[in-house]
C-alpha cells in the first residue's frame, strides 16, 4: 500500500513539475480502439480484444521541439481464451493515467509528425466476462481474473493537422505491460471448457488513436 501511495505522489508530482518551464499549455479530448493480447507463462493462445479508450489530454509545450503529455483515460482492455470448447473473453475497464515526453518531428506536407514515449499506471475499475466470438453473451462469475494495477511502457508515432478550427491528430501507441496482472484462482469457472484464464500473464495493447484539441 505504501508503494502505491508513494507511486501516485510521484506521478502527481511529474504532471505538475513542468508547468512551471511551459511555454504553453493545451488541452483536448481522445478517442481511439484498443487491440489488447497477453503473454503468458501457461502457452495459452490468447486472442485480440478489440475495445475502447477515451478521455482527456495535457499538452505542455516546453522549450524546444519537447512537450510533456499526461492523459487521464478510461481504456477497457483484455483478452481472449479458445483452448477447449468454444471461445471465454476476459476484459478489464482501467483508469489510465499515461504519462509520455511527445518529440516533433519535421513536417511533410502539410502533416506535423510527432513521435511519444513514457509510461502509465492503470487502476482497475471492473471487469467483465463472456462467451461466444462474433455474438457474445454476458456471463456472470462473481471472480476477479486481473489485480488491481497495471504498470506499462507506452512509444507511440503520430500525425496531426493544424488546418481547421482546432488541431485533429492520429497516433498509433503500443503499450506493453510489465507486471503479472493474473491473480491467484483457487477455482476456474471455465474449467470445464478448457478456456481457463492463465496463471500468469502481462498485457500488451495496440492502440489505435485520435486527438482533438492538442
């Protein structure tokens, strides 16, 4: 608990430390898809989760072609699970709070080019579970599959367009997880299926983004 406590003062304290050398401060909206899989100790062939992120973006332009970009998101992600009968999606609904240094690139043509990089602390809201592929049905298990933090890596490559009432950007963001994010199952609800959710895994998403107002 002290950990954690000590961790949310840290990343306080990086939102806050550079407005005081900003050149500028924006601040805009993000929208994207999620294409969310895992690694995992257990050799499970775990599919694509394709769900949803949005929420609100910082932009603090320092000196120099340097920003500092906090975020604070809803992003559900998760998993997929076919090893027996049928198809178990696992999905988990975090707040996210990434944090990344955003670097410009030259433009071409009339596109801003920008690549990003930093980390993010995800806080678990709620999870849910179904079953089935292109139809899903709900199912309700009274277990928790994920722990309650995820601690990721994120580098991104991005576009935006300043043309227009207010600047419109893309960005494709790869987030890889660096802690086991499965906790300890004395009973898998999917046992009988084969589809059980894995003893040890780390998340790794692809996200598929767009930003308004930065």
């Amino acid at each position: 608990m002290t950990q954690r406590v000590g961790l949310l003062f840290i990343v306080a304290a990086l939102w806050c430390s550079p407005l005081a050398s900003a050149q500028s401060v924006s601040f805009g909206g993000t929208l994207g898809a999620n294409l969310s899989t895992a690694t995992t100790s257990d050799d499970l062939s775990t599919g694509i989760r394709t769900t949803v992120m949005f929420g609100g973006v910082m932009r603090v332009d320092l000196p120099g072609p340097v920003a500092v970009q906090p975020e604070l998101l809803f992003s559900e992600r998760g998993i997929t699970v076919s090893e027996g009968t049928g198809q178990v999606n696992y999905n988990a609904s975090y707040l996210e709070v990434p944090l990344q240094l955003r670097l410009q690139l030259p433009s071409v043509w009339r596109l801003n080019l920008f690549a990003t990089a930093g980390g993010s602390f995800g806080l678990k809201m709620f999870e849910t579970q179904s079953i089935g592929g292109t139809l899903e049905t709900q199912v309700n298990t009274n277990t928790s599959f994920y722990e309650r933090t995820d601690m990721s890596g994120l580098v991104g490559f991005g576009a935006s367009f300043e043309d227009g009432p207010s600047p419109i950007g893309v960005v494709v963001r790869y987030m890889h997880g660096f802690n086991d994010i499965a906790r300890t199952i004395d009973e898998q609800p999917f046992q009988e299926s084969g589809n059980v959710f894995p003893s040890s895994a780390s998340l790794r998403t692809l996200t598929l983004g767009v930003y308004i107002g930065i």
